[in-house]
C-alpha cells in the first residue's frame, strides 16, 4: 500500500481508538473534577461493560442488531447501578476522603474483576458486531461498523458537553465542582450530585466498552488498559476540561494508531507516557485545565 | 412579634477543638443583629453552624418554629435562610447568570425575583455573561448579595461584607443592608469594626472565645463607647 492510504488506515484505526478513549476518560475526568475522588475501578466498570454486553448478545436470538441494541441500553444502566451502589456503601462512607477512596476503589477493581472471573470466567469472547459492512475506499476495504463507533462516540460526547453546559443538572455538577460547602449552602443535596456524576461516569465507560467489544474482546481483564490510558489523557488535557479531554485522546489515539502502524505499538506507548511526563514538568495542570485555586 | 432566628447553648467543634460554646443570641423580626467580634471569636462558625455546615454538637437554632439542626444542611436554605459567606466565595469559573441562577434554584424562584434583586444591583446587568471570578471586589460582593436575595430569605447572614473594600463600596454595601432592612430582611450582620456597623445595626452581641458576652442597642453603645473596648479591643 502507498504511504498516501496506509497513512489514512491509521489514522482511522487511531480515531476509533480516540473514539472510545475519550468517553472512557471522560467518566473518569467528570468524577475526579466534580467529587475529587481518583476511581482506580473505572476500568472495571469499562469490563463490567464488555462482559454485560457479551452477556445480552448471547442471551438475545434474531438479528444481531437487535441483541446489540439492548446491550447498548442494558450494559450501561446496569454499570450505572453497580457504581451507585458502590458509591452509597463505600465512597459516602468514607465522606469521600480523597486518599481513603483511592485505596477504596482499589479494592473494589478487585472485587468487580474476580466477580468477572468467577461468573464469566477466564475466557477471552468475542461480541458479533451489529452489522457487517465493508465499506470500499479507492484504496481499501474499511469496517462501517468502526466508522459508526466514531460517529457514535461523537454524539455521546456531543451529549454529555450539552449536559454540562446548557442544562440546569450540569450547573448544579459545575457548582458543586467549584465548591462543595457553598452549594449546599444554596439548596444543592452534594450527596445526591455525587452519586449521580459517579454513576455517570461508570456509565460513560460502559458505553465506550459496548462500542469497542465487537472489534476487540470481553475479558475480565481488559480494564488495566483503559485505565492507564485514561489517566494519561486526564493528565494530559487538563482534569475536569472536557475540551481537554477530547483534544488529548484524539492526540493519544492517533499518535497510537499511527506510530502503532508505521512503527510499532511499544513505540506509541513510550511517546505517549514521555507525553505524560513532559506535561507533568511543564504544565502541570493539563493542556486545558485551569491552574490549582 | 416573634424572634426570627434564636439560638441557645450551640456548641460547634473542628475535629477536637471547640469553637462555639454555649452561643446564644436571638435575631428579632426586621431587624439587623450584628455580631462583633475578634478574629478567631467564633463569628464565621456561628454562621456556618446555622446553615448547617457545621454541626452543632448541642444547643439549638431555630428559624421562627423550625429546629434547623434536624434538617439537613441543603435544607436549610430552603427554609429561608440565606447566606453570603466571608470572602463571597462566588462560583468563580461560573458568570454572574449562572450565580444568579444557583440563587434562584435554591427556592424554586422565578426570573421576576432576579429582575427585582437587580434593581439593587444594576451594574450587573452590565457584567452578564462575565465570569463571575473577573469582577472587582465590590462587583462580586453586590453579586454574592444578589445570589443570596434570589432566596428571597427571611433571613439573611452576611459574614465581613465590607471585608477589603473600598470606603466608596463600603458605603453602598452599607446602603444596602439599610435597605434590606426597610423591606423587612431580619439580618445577621459580621464585621470586626464598630464604625462599619453603627450605621445599620440595630444591635451588636459581642462574640467572645464562642459565646456571646453581651448583646446591647446600638443607642447604648454609642452612649458607652468603652464596651466597643472592652470587647473588641480597638474601637
Ligand atoms: N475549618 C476549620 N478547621 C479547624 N479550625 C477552624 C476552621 N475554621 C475556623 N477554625 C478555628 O475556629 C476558630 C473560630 O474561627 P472563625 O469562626 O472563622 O472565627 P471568626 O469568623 O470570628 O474570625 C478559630 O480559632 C479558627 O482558627
Ligand atoms: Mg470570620
């Protein structure tokens, strides 16, 4: 292949990533921003997303579209209501003590992960995609089913930044981000919000995780990626910046799928993590994100 | 007429250490209470207290016949207490709309109760679509008055309003106080300075280690002017 259209492959390959990337670290971003708690198992809440979404397929006969429809619905609610359970017994109780909650949701990466492992088990599924459609470029065949996973984690991104900024929930997020004891000052229940966000969050990493499981796996241990990389495009963009967010896991995903491609994976991880520490010593507050008050 | 806000015997702590102890003053309908007070007397923790924001480990407080320490601290302004805490603490990254609509959700208040708080403030009108943390001092203490007159509170507390302003702000933010005052706004009013209050008050308790020495009028207290010193220290 001529470098003209090699190149194109691996942009699009690095844009599905970045795709799914950026709703995962999205999730991760909106609960450390708004409750300042660091959620070592939001990628198990991505897994627990792939798992579920193996779990509906399979349990849904007829066209395969119809059993990915339902996962899309089903995994994230049902994400959704792990995280609100784990947020009323564990994070509330701790009140949300910013070092007591790392240790805590460390805990529960292991308690969701061997959850996994002793009702799904160790095997690697895989998830029929929705539809089988090769598109065909001048100068390759291309998955449409990919192509949609960027169209649909564009809308879901799209959604979210009108939660945030045009909607009466999202300014109560923002205040209660801003400052927790003054919010409740005026009327704000921040127990409420707090759930509410952490909820939101998980469900983000779920939605990423139905997205991407036709194209790679449910396995119990595919959180640890999602996690790292998350952290990395946090760091990167700025926490709590949803421009941020979005700017440093296109950045991430690409140079990933392009390096990846032309170079070799190993390769993309090192720049990726020199990124990080590059970002640490020279703008510690992220790309987007505001200086510390 | 009944008191609007009373409370009696509030202790508070930090942790171990004991902030409020035994407070007790009541605020009468209509009027402004000022509470004066060293730095450190326990003035910020009095207010924080009533909100709920702090617990009262003992004691009472109650808004007319409504105990607010049973109610949970996001209730309180629902109640009808309004607060404008020390140093504005405005929602800086958010524009003056947007702290005028938290003011206005807190009760469920409609756009005609902000229209009628602007009229208080007009300039801004003008700072609209201005993040709120870019005003001047005295912008953002009109802005954290008009956020919490969205409540349309019965009572409002209002903690070092004049705190590093200019003379020319003080005054009007001592204007207005006055005015809230004819409309019927019981008041608490924090300051550390006697001349700050003695235009508006219509009586001070001299806050001490976390109790109230002694509430007096405020004709009294300009007939007396060495209780100012026996309490605050400097006049
Ligand atoms: N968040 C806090 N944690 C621990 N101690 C505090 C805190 N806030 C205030 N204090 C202490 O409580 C006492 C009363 O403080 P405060 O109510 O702010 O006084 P004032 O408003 O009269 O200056 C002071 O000794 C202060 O150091
Ligand atoms: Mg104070």
């Amino acid at each position: 292949m001529a470098f003209g259209p090699h190149l194109l492959l691996a942009a699009l390959e690095g844009l599905v990533q970045a795709a799914v990337l950026a709703l995962t670290a999205l999730g991760l971003s909106l609960v450390f921003g708004v409750m300042r708690v660091v959620n070592v198992a939001h990628g198990e809440f991505f897994m627990l997303g792939a798992v579920l979404a193996w779990g509906v397929t399979t349990a849904v006969s007829g066209h395969p579209a119809l059993g990915f429809a339902a996962a899309l619905v089903v995994a994230p609610l049902a994400v959704g209501a792990v995280a609100l359970l784990s947020e009323r017994l564990v994070l509330r109780r701790l009140d949300y003590n910013p070092e007591a909650t790392i240790v805590a949701t460390i805990g529960l990466l292991y308690i969701l992960q061997q959850a996994a492992l002793t009702f799904y088990g160790p095997e690697a599924r895989p998830v029929v995609p929705p539809f089988n459609i090769r598109l065909q470029l001048p100068w390759f065949g291309y998955s449409a089913y990919k192509l949609s996973v960027i169209g649909a984690s564009a809308v879901v991104l799209a959604a979210t930044w009108f939660v945030l900024a045009r909607t009466r929930i999202g300014l109560v997020m923002r205040a209660t981000q801003y400052d927790r004891e003054i919010a409740t000052a005026f009327g704000i229940p921040v127990e409420r919000v707090y759930a509410g966000v952490f909820a939101l969050g998980a469900m983000l990493a779920a939605v990423a995780a139905v997205l991407i499981v036709p194209i790679s796996q449910a396995h119990y241990l595919m959180g640890a990626d999602p996690l790292l990389l998350s952290f990395i495009v946090v760091i990167i963009g700025g926490l709590g910046s949803l421009r941020g967010t979005v700017v440093a896991a296109l950045l991430i995903g690409l140079s990933d799928g392009i390096v990846s491609v032309f170079f070799s994976p190993t390769l993309a991880k090192i720049i990726a993590t020199l990124a990080v520490a590059l970002v640490l010593v020279f703008r510690p507050q992220g790309l987007f994100g505001q200086a510390a008050r | 007429m009944p008191d609007a806000l009373r409370l009696t015997d509030v202790d508070a702590f930090y942790g171990q250490i004991q902030v409020l102890r035994g407070l007790a003053f009541e605020l009468r309908a209509g009027e402004v209470l000022c509470l004066l007070g060293r730095n450190g007397a326990g003035k910020t923790t009095a207010l924080k207290a009533i909100m709920g924001l702090v617990p009262a480990a003992a004691g009472s407080i109650r808004l007319g016949d409504l105990e607010l320490t049973d109610l949970p601290a996001h209730e309180v302004p629902k109640a009808g207490v309004a607060y404008v805490p020390q140093g504005r603490r405005l929602f800086a990254e958010l524009t003056v709309a947007e702290n005028i609509e938290i003011g206005l959700n807190a009760r469920k208040k409609g756009p005609a109760v902000a229209e009628s708080v602007l009229t208080l403030f007009p300039i801004l009108r003008e700072r609209w679509r201005q993040r709120s943390g870019t005003l001047s001092g005295g912008e953002q203490q009109m802005l954290a008055m008009a956020r919490a007159l969205c409540l349309e509170p019965a009572v409002l507390l209002l903690d070092e309003p004049t705190e590093g302003l200019m003379p020319s702000m003080i005054a009007r933010i001592r204007d207005t106080v006055a005015e809230l005052r004819g409309r019927g706004v019981s008041t608490v009013l924090v300051e550390q300075r006697v001349d700050a209050v003695l235009p508006v008050a219509d009586r001070v308790a001299f806050i001490e280690n976390g109790r109230n020495r002694e509430t007096v009028d405020v004709a009294r207290l300009r007939a007396e002017p060495e209780l100012v010193r026996r309490y605050v220290g400097v006049g």
